[in-house]
C-alpha cells in the first residue's frame, strides 16, 4: 500500500510540472536613455487653505511635460562654401559734402570779347519858334559801332580790361562830327550771370565840328569836344558750350566835356551825360 501512494504522489507530481507553461526570457532592453520626466500631479488641500473639510475634491494641477534637451548639432559648416558677403553700404552724402557743392568756378585768364556798340549822344540845340509854330534841334550826336575788348584776370573775379572802339553819327538832326573813335581801360567783377565795372575812355572826334544853328542860314556854330570820360556799366552773361558766352551791358557815361560857340549867345559850357550800350560775344581766350 505505502509503495502504491508513493508512487501516486510522484505521478502527481509530475504532472503538476509539465502543466506549468514555458518561461521564455525576455532580453532586457537596458535603461531609457533619454527618460521624459513627468510631473507628478500636486494636489491641493482645500482643508489647510479653507479649513472647511466639506470642499471638493482635491483638484489637481495640470501636468507639466518637459521637452527632451536638443543636442548641439555638430554639424561644422564646408569649408568649401564661400564666405557670404555683406553688402556694402554707399556712403550718405551729408550736408557741405563734395558731392553737394556746386563745381569751382573756372576763371580764365584771358577773355576776348567784341560787338556792336549804340552810344554816347549829345542832344544838340533845340530852339522853338512861336512865329513859325514850329522846334528845330541842330548840332546833334548818336554814335552807333562796334568795339573790340581783352580782359586779363587779377585775382579770380577781378580782371583788368582794355577796349578799343569806334561810332558812326548817324544822327537825322543836322549832325555835329562825322564820328568817334577812343579807347578805354577799367577794372570790373565778372560772375557767372552778371557782372560790372568801372571805365575810363580817351576820346577823338573826327569830322566837321560846326552845325547850322535853328532858325539860321549857314555853319556859323560850331562844338568843341574835348577828349576825356568815364563810365560805369552793369552786365548779364549767358554761358554757351565751348568757352562762349552772351553778354549785355549798358550804363552811364559821363564826359566828354563840350563847348558850344553859337552867335550872338554866350559860350555853352556843358559835360556830356550821355549812355552807351553794347552786345558782347566773349569767348575763353586762355584758360
């Protein structure tokens, strides 16, 4: 009998041992390198901030998910690529700079200028007659000519001018001289537009100085010039390509000094205040 319930209880046994299924190892895959970290929910405790132990539940604060660390890249740039360029700024034009300002202004050293030329006059006699209701003048003078001119520079815009000139009488009212030549040196100040100056004249009349007075018969007076003037001007210039220029001037003369002999008058005595007016074409002779 013992022999038969040991022999029970090992069969028993054996059976219990092959029912149990196979353990299969799992291999360990190791720890997680990079773990996520979370936050554990915190939980409020509405006794100790209330006191009242019939609040609701504890609430819970909201979880906080850290993001993994990002890892430098270690990626070096290729040395092959071309280092990028930085646009170069152009320089700002300030305020009295170079580049704002106009250019110098050029003042040449010589400049040859010549035209026509209206001037100088003399009025004449004028006598009216109530018996013959009429005026006659007589003895009169209106130059028109030309003149030729060479100016030097000083110091930039002062130069020293010479002029030689001539002026036809083409006077209507019984002429006094067939004409006037002369010639003239001054100073003036030329700018880009406009300019002036100052001039003394040396002058000759030529031709017949008598004249038949009104209301007489014959050449029985005569006018005495002398040979001495001066005058001032005032200009506008034009500039024109390749060292030319317009000019227009005019201005008061003063001078010659005049003696008028006419019979049965005393000697007239006068100064001439006359004008004189002339169109220039100047051009840069040296510059």
């Amino acid at each position: 009998m013992k022999t038969m319930a040991w022999t029970t209880l090992v069969g028993l046994l054996m059976l219990a041992t092959a029912a149990e299924p196979a353990v299969t190892a799992v291999e360990d895959p190791g720890p997680d390198p990079d773990p996520i970290p979370v936050q554990q929910p915190e939980t409020i405790d509405r006794e100790s901030v209330d006191g009242d132990p019939t609040s609701p539940a504890p609430v819970e604060a909201a979880t906080v998910v850290e993001a993994p660390p990002t890892a430098p890249s270690t990626t070096e740039p290729s040395k092959s690529a071309a280092p990028a360029t930085a646009p170069t700024a152009e320089p700002e034009a300030s305020n009295g700079t170079a580049s704002d300002e106009p250019p110098p202004r050029h003042y040449p050293r010589l400049i040859l200028a010549g035209g026509p030329l209206i001037g100088p006059h003399a009025i004449g006699n004028q006598q009216c007659s109530p018996e013959e209701i009429r005026c006659e003048k007589k003895g009169s003078f209106f130059g028109a000519g030309a003149q030729l001119e060479l100016r030097a520079r000083l110091y930039r815009p002062l130069y020293l001018h010479l002029r030689g000139m001539a002026a036809r009488n083409v006077s209507p009212n019984d002429p006094i001289y067939s004409g006037i030549a002369g010639g003239g040196i001054g100073l003036g100040a030329y700018g880009k537009r406009i300019f002036g100056r100052a001039e003394y004249l040396l002058l000759h009349a030529f031709g017949d100085d008598r004249f038949e007075p009104p209301f007489a018969e014959g050449l029985v007076a005569r006018d005495e010039w002398g040979n001495h003037a001066g005058m001032l001007a005032v200009g506008f210039r034009q500039p024109l390509p390749r060292g030319l220029a317009i000019e227009l001037w005019a201005g008061p003369m003063f001078g010659p000094r005049s003696v008028r002999f006419v019979p049965q008058s005393e000697p007239d005595e006068r100064l001439l205040t006359t004008f004189m007016l002339g169109l220039n074409l100047a051009w840069d002779a040296l510059k």
